[in-house]
C-alpha cells in the first residue's frame, strides 16, 4: 500500500529486495503508522531524487528486521538530520 505512491511516478521505479528469511518477517508494529512512515519516506524518495529506481532493501535474521529506502537524491545536508522528525520541517539545500 505505501509502495503506491512510487507507482504513480512516471519517473521512477520501485525495486524491493529481501534478504534472509523467506517468508515476510513478522512484526510488532502498529501497521497503520508503519505504512505512513514509510509511505511518506517513499513520497520524498520520488519529490527530491533524480528519475531512476527507489529501493526498498529488507534483511530479516535473527529475529531482527531492518528496512532500507535508497534512492539517489542529494540527501540530508550537514548538520540537519536530527532535525527530520520535527512537525512541518522540511530540510534546507545550499
């Protein structure tokens, strides 16, 4: 469902790999929360990086599982990434 947001763009495609267990991991997480989030980190990964592919990169081992978004935009400037999880902040380009 948060992949939908990649479908749209004319520009880039969504390339989701997993890595370890075979089966999707389990988690403990509120789902609907869990899909905003990265609904919205996908939703970035289309506003502010070149046309091309977003990828999704999941590794499941040893009951841990770690998701990872790359894309090939410019990234965070220096000094802001504690600042991402502020409401309403977006981060400033030199």
């Amino acid at each position: 469902m948060a992949a939908s947001v990649v479908a749209i763009s004319h520009d880039h495609y969504l390339n989701i790999r997993q890595h370890g267990a075979v089966e999707s991991p389990h988690l403990q997480a509120d789902a609907g929360l869990l899909c905003i989030a990265i609904a919205n980190l996908l939703d970035n990964a289309v506003k502010y990086s070149p046309p091309g592919e977003i990828a999704i990169d999941i590794h499941s081992d040893a009951g841990q599982t770690e998701l990872r978004i790359r894309d090939h935009g410019p990234g965070l400037p220096a000094g802001q990434a504690e600042l991402i999880f502020e409401r309403y902040r977006r981060g400033e380009h030199t």
